[in-house]
C-alpha cells in the first residue's frame, strides 16, 4: 500500500522529526502511529508496536523550548515497554536525562543512540494498549483513503 506524502514544507519541524523516526523504527520491524492518547492529557507524538508486541513510545523535540516546554513527558512512562527522546543533530541532548532512550533523527530516517531502559508493562495494560494501537491505525487508514470520514 502506498500513501502519498505530504509536502515537508507543509509540514511542521515535529512531524518531519517523527517521519524519520516512523522510518528508522520499521527497520528494527516496529509499525508506528503518530499522535496517539493512551489516556485523556496524554498525547504521544509515535507509538510504535514491535514484532513481539513490544510498546515504544518517541517523543520528538524540535528544539530546547520545545523540550524545556514539556512537563507530562513522565506520564507516557506507564504506557510503555521502553521511552525515548528523537532529536535533530543539532539538539543540545545534555539537556535530555540519561535514563532514557535517544534517536537522533531527520525527516528521511534515524538512528537509536541510546536504547531506553525496559520497563514492561502489565499484559491487561499491553492488551489495552495494542488495542488502541490498532482502532487508532484504523482510524488513521480510513481517514486517508476518504478525506470526508468522521471518527467522531
């Protein structure tokens, strides 16, 4: 199946970030969504789902006020098997803390530098998550295939 793209300039500095990631993390097998809430305040920028039912989440950070700017990041922690920051080459990561994953990414493709420590989660947590995973990739797929579609 092919999508069409849209235009990076169309695009903002966030989303060209989580399409390099979405890229790079399909290299290790791992399906993504983007903007995904697992619970209500909580909006994750890529959710990805690996061949073994392995939850990652990625928050992308365009630049230090957009990371100094984040206060819930902790909170996506319970909704996760492993937790990491995506960033440009130029981003200042002494400011992101040690005990967390880092992909250093592009619009084109990424590269994990730091694998974020493992914390599984619980399978009624899992099942919950892998399910809203797929409703929210459905959803997603629907929308594009009929520009008129409502999820609401």
């Amino acid at each position: 199946m092919t999508l069409e793209m849209p235009d990076d300039r169309l695009m903002m500095p966030g989303q060209l970030l989580a399409r390099g990631v979405c890229r790079h993390l399909l290299t290790y097998d791992f399906v993504t969504v983007e903007e995904l809430v697992p619970t209500r305040g909580l909006r994750v920028d890529v959710m990805a789902l690996g061949p073994k039912g392995e939850i990652w989440v990625v928050e992308c950070k365009s630049s230090r006020a957009d990371f100094q700017s984040d206060n819930k990041w902790q909170g996506y922690l319970e909704w996760c098997d492993r937790f990491f920051w995506a960033v440009d080459a130029d981003f200042p990561t002494d400011l992101l803390p040690d005990d967390t994953g880092l992909i250093i990414a592009d619009s084109y493709g990424g590269e994990v530098v730091r694998m974020g420590p493992e914390s599984k989660l619980a399978p009624a947590r899992r099942k919950a998550m892998t399910h809203k995973f797929a409703r929210h990739a459905a959803l997603r797929q629907m929308a594009a295939r009929d520009p008129k579609f409502s999820a609401s």
